[in-house]
C-alpha cells in the first residue's frame, strides 16, 4: 500500500509537539516539587506558637476592670445592632498547587498530540502502527503516561502528594521519546511480510500497554527505595509516604501482570502460525520470558514476610530494567526472528 507522506509528516509534527509539550509539563511539575518543600518549610514557621502579648491574658485590677465596664457599656449599647455578614472566602491555592495543576494540563494535552501522531501514523501506512521500534517506543511512552493519569484520578485524599511524582515519571519518558525519535526514527513505511498478520494488533498492542505500565511501578519503587534511606534527604523530604508508593507499584503491576501474561501467550500463538512452532527460546522471547517471571516473583514477594518491602522493590526495579533492556538491547544489537527495528 502507498504511503501518504502529508499524513505522515503530520503525524512528525504532532510527535514533535508532544515531545515540546511533555518538556513544559515535566517543568511545571518540577517547579511544583521544589516549591512545595519551601512551602512545607514556611508553614511550619509560621505554625510556631508566638508568646502572649504583655497584658493580653491580664493585668492590673484597674486596667481588667475597665475593660469589663466597656465591653458590657458596648454590648449593652449594640444589643440590637445584627453583627456584620461573614463574606466566605476563597481557599487559596499554594504556588506549589498551582504549578501542578497547570503541569497535569499541560500532560492531558501532550497525550492528546501524542495519540494523534499515532492515529496518523497508523493512516499514513495504512497499518497498524506499531510495526518498527519508533513506533513501538512512541506507544510504550504513550501506554505509560495514560496510565499515570489514570493513576492520578483515581488518587485519594490520602494520596493526593502523588502528583509531585508527575516529573519522576516524566523524566525517563521523555528521555525514551527523544532516542525515538532521533536514533529510532524510521520515515513511514509498509511492513515486513511476517508482521502483516492481524495478531500484530493483538500481541504487540498488549505487550505495548504492558510494558509502558510498568514504567510506573518501577519509577514507584526507585522512590520508595529512596524514601526507606532517607538519602538524600533534602531530594526526598517532599516525596509520599513509603507505604504509598509501595502500594501505587503494587497496584499497577497487579494491573499490568495479566496483561504482559495475554501478551506472551498470543505471542506464542502468532509464533506458531508464523514459523511453525509456539516455543523456539529466540532472544527475545527468552528475556520477556526473564521479565514475565520476575514480575511473578515480584507479586509473590509482596505476600511474603520478610520480602514484601525493599527485597519486592528490588525485583520490581529488576524487572523494569529486563523490559527495557528487551526493547533496546535485544532489538538494536542481538540478532534474532524479532529482528524488526526498523533502524537500516
């Protein structure tokens, strides 16, 4: 099928855009973290009880008694008198506050570009649009950052410091964005026969949503490490909670674990129509192999006594690392039947 290169270079340009916008969101969210520290500094010198004024509780007898003369005189003479209306205030918004909400704007908006760049790719070539490692990467960053929004409206009153994580979690997606779109970058184009199956929509849009999930537990479970030390601790004094963040890497993976599961066995069923056999231990089914049981081991640490806190955070971070090292490593560097880059 042609390729429509004007569809194709707007799809570019959107990319682009969301990239720029991400960059801006990533700021504002930096701006919200440090700001909220100083604020927490100021409030708590402010809240220091200030000493009694001399003469506010007492007095002399002359000074006391003539204060209850007057007051009761001032009573007496506005007894009829209705007190002025009380005017509701406004709550006013911290700095802090105001920077974050400006930052969560400004991710809704660059998730909006970004999935426009995609839905254009997608019509450029006339394709499912995930057939080379810019594509792949671009929707990992995209499946990563719908779910941090998902995660943020779903947070509580208990959790509502998550969203000073906005600019952890930003941080390595944009950094993954940007080698997709420069060292991964493939201009628009038809797929290799063997991805020309309708179970590219299937497995690799599921391993895809996987993957771009757990970013979020594992940039969870980085700060809840952080958080147990203590160090440094002027960088960590403004993150949640421990027990939060340990619980937001748990809850995604919970999500993202069946999902990554589906992924591997449709895989294994797309093997066997492709090539004859479900199994065949090529790289990169040995090493998403690697990650599935580390994800498990993850999960079964948090039930376990003694493992459930930093030893599960360790494996979680172990895991986050055998993803991306399968999309980079085994796709740029180990030659295998997975073989589709993109990269010439």
């Amino acid at each position: 099928m042609p390729v429509d290169p004007m569809l194709s270079e707007y799809s570019d340009l959107l990319f682009k855009g969301a990239l720029t916008v991400y960059v801006l969101a990533m700021a504002f969210h930096a701006v919200e973290y440090v700001t909220s520290r100083a604020r927490v500094r100021a409030v708590a010198a402010e809240a220091a009880p200030e000493p009694a004024a001399v003469g506010a509780a007492g007095g002399t007898g002359s000074t006391a008694g003539s204060g209850t003369a007057d007051h009761g005189r001032v009573s007496e003479e506005n007894a009829d008198v209705p007190p002025p209306p009380v005017k509701a205030s406004r709550p006013t918004r911290s700095r802090a506050d105001r920077f974050g909400r400006m930052g969560v704007s400004l991710t809704i908006l660059a998730v909006l570009l970004h999935f426009g760049s995609i839905v254009l790719r997608g019509l450029a070539t006339v394709r499912w649009p995930l057939g080379n490692m810019y594509e792949f990467s671009s929707a990992v960053c995209l499946a990563a950052m719908v779910a941090w929004l998902v995660v943020l409206q779903r947070t509580s009153k208990r959790t509502r410091g998550l969203r000073k994580l906005g600019v952890f979690v930003l941080a390595p997606v944009l950094v993954l964005m940007f080698l997709a779109g420069t060292v991964l970058y493939a201009q628009a184009a038809p797929v290799v026969p063997a991805l020309r199956s309708y179970w590219l929509s299937v497995h690799v849009t599921t391993v895809t949503l996987a993957s771009g999930l757990f970013f979020v537990p594992g940039v969870a479970s980085i700060l809840y490490l952080m958080k147990r030390s203590g160090k440094p601790a002027g960088f960590v004094a403004k993150l949640p909670e421990a027990d939060v963040l340990d619980r937001l890497a748990y809850r995604v993976t919970v999500v993202a674990f069946p999902m990554y599961t589906f992924a591997v066995i449709a895989g294994a069923i797309w093997a066997e129509a492709a090539w004859g056999r479900f199994w065949g231990w090529d790289p990169k089914e040995t090493v998403a192999f690697v990650a599935w049981v580390i994800y498990a081991a993850y999960l079964h640490a948090r039930a376990t006594a003694g493992w459930r806190h930093v030893g599960a955070a360790w494996i979680n971070i172990l895991g986050l690392a055998a993803i991306i090292f399968n999309l980079f490593f085994i796709n740029m560097v180990v030659a295998g039947l997975h073989s589709y880059a993109g990269l010439g």
